[in-house]
C-alpha cells in the first residue's frame, strides 16, 4: 500500500477516538485546536464523530500541533488507513548507525563516571565501562537476569536499593521523573505496566504524586542520587540528553544519561571505589 492510498478496512471511529484522546490529552478544545493547525473546527469535528476521513498531509499537521510522538503518528495514520511513515526499526538498525557512533562516542568519553543509553521504557541499551564497575561494587550485575531496567535495579530489595540514601526520597523523585520524561509527556500501556511493577515492591512510598522535595533538597539545584559505601555517602545527579529533530521512532525514544559527582568529596571518593572493588575482585 503506497503512503497516500487509504485501507477501506480501517475500524470505523477508531480514529476519531484517538484525535479526540490526544485532544483531551494535551487539554486542547476542537476550537483550540483549529486555530494552532489552521484546519476547521467543522473538519475536526467530522473527524471526531467518524463522518470524514482528513487526508494524510491534514492528519499530520493535526499530529504536529498535539505533538503527538512518532510511534502513535503511526498508529494514527494506520487508524485512517494511511500506510506508517515513520520507521519502526531497532534502534541499534543501520539506519541509525550515525546515532549510535555519537552515543558510543559521547559514554566512552564520560569515563570514569557511569554513562547509560535506555529505551522509553528504561530498559538498558547501552553502557561505558565505568557503568557496570559502578554498580558492580555494591551488587552482582552478573546475577541479575536480563533485559536490565534501571528502574527496577533502584527499586528492588535484591538490587541498588540497600545502598540508596534517602531512599524514600529517591524513589518519589523517580516516579515523578518518569511521567516527566516519558516521550510526549505520555504514559503508553508499557510504561502504565512498569509503573505498576515498581509500586508492587514493599513499601513504595503511595504520595509520589503529590510529592514536594522538602525545603532542604528544594535549596539545590537537582535532587541528588547517593550511594552508601562503607558508610560514606556518594551523590550524583543525572544530565539527560535526547535526539534533536527526531524522524524515526527509535531516535525519538532513546535517552542517554550521565552520572557526575554532586560534590567534591564524591569526586574524589569515586575513583577510590572502583579501584579498591577491582583490586579486591583481582585478589578473589
């Protein structure tokens, strides 16, 4: 089927309730959303209630001014009957081998500080060396069973967990992050199903939502991730970088993020750590 043919098989109303769902979503009237595409209310409405089907270019601009992310662009052209232009393909396919020569290139020179890519999801893609090191002095990475999810690793009682300060606080700040962050400001039914996964662990803190940081941790610039070795409290904080002017779903969706010293005495007590885990590991 050629991108502008229509599939006569399409379920009818289908979609005039995802128009209406990503309206709703982003708090836009039928008229607000008129007057930003420039397409008449009286079209937006027969699309809607499933009288009239726009044509590919006026679904798009529709798409445009919800931003609307790639992946559900797709799923409304398929609803209209228009074959998908956005390509689906792994993340790691050839066509985005230049994404992924920026991204090797960007965590092997975050060194000696962790550097991960994930997916939508927080499913682990990609690492620098100084990821694994990390982790692997306070816990076996080896033994836990993959794909690796960075949330579940901070969440569960067998993973980081006994070793993340405040945690109460981590993880109200981590579940707030993860509406924040997800693509289009949208929880997709993945991301729905994580959530409920993280909140089964014991004694998740229910407030998340409602959450302020208190006024101590609101008088910093960011809400820092420490680590308890040996007593002594490492901090980090995250910057997160996304693909600029995404055109395929994968490069929309991935996310590289970098730990740094919150402070002086965690850059100086990091390296210390990883050398005195991998001599201990070297004399097992």
């Amino acid at each position: 089927m050629s991108a502008s043919s229509r599939d006569p098989k399409a379920p009818p109303g289908e979609l005039g309730n995802l128009l209406r769902y990503w309206r709703d979503v982003r708090g836009m009237s039928q008229l607000d959303l008129s007057l930003e595409a420039g397409v008449s209310q009286r079209q937006i409405s027969f699309i809607e209630s499933g009288r009239s089907v726009p044509g590919r270019d006026t679904l798009l601009t529709l798409a445009q001014t919800l931003d609307v992310p790639l992946r559900e662009r797709n799923a409304l052209l398929l609803a209209a009957g228009y074959a998908p232009i956005y390509s689906e393909a792994p993340w790691n396919a050839q066509e985005m081998h230049g994404v992924i020569r920026a991204l090797e290139r960007v965590v092997r020179q975050h060194e000696p500080y962790p550097a991960i890519v994930m997916d939508r999801h927080w499913n682990l893609l990609m690492t620098n060396n100084a990821a694994p090191r990390f982790f692997n002095c306070f816990i076996d990475m080896a033994s836990r069973e993959g794909p690796r999810n960075m949330l579940h690793l901070m969440f569960d009682p067998l993973g980081m967990r006994p070793f993340v300060a405040d945690w109460d606080t981590v993880a109200r700040s981590l579940l707030q992050r993860v509406y924040r962050e997800s693509v289009g400001h949208v929880i997709d039914g993945d991301t729905g199903r994580l959530l409920d996964e993280l909140l089964a662990y014991p004694d998740v803190p229910r407030d998340w939502r409602t959450w302020n940081a208190p006024a101590a941790a609101a008088a910093m610039p960011m809400i820092p991730l420490g680590f308890v070795s040996d007593g002594v409290v490492l901090r980090y904080f995250s910057m997160v970088t996304s693909v600029g002017a995404p055109q395929n779903v994968a490069a929309q969706e991935l996310r590289l993020e970098c730990m740094f010293p919150a402070d002086e005495e965690t850059e100086a007590r990091h390296q210390d750590l990883l050398a005195a885990h991998a001599l201990a590991a070297r004399r097992r």
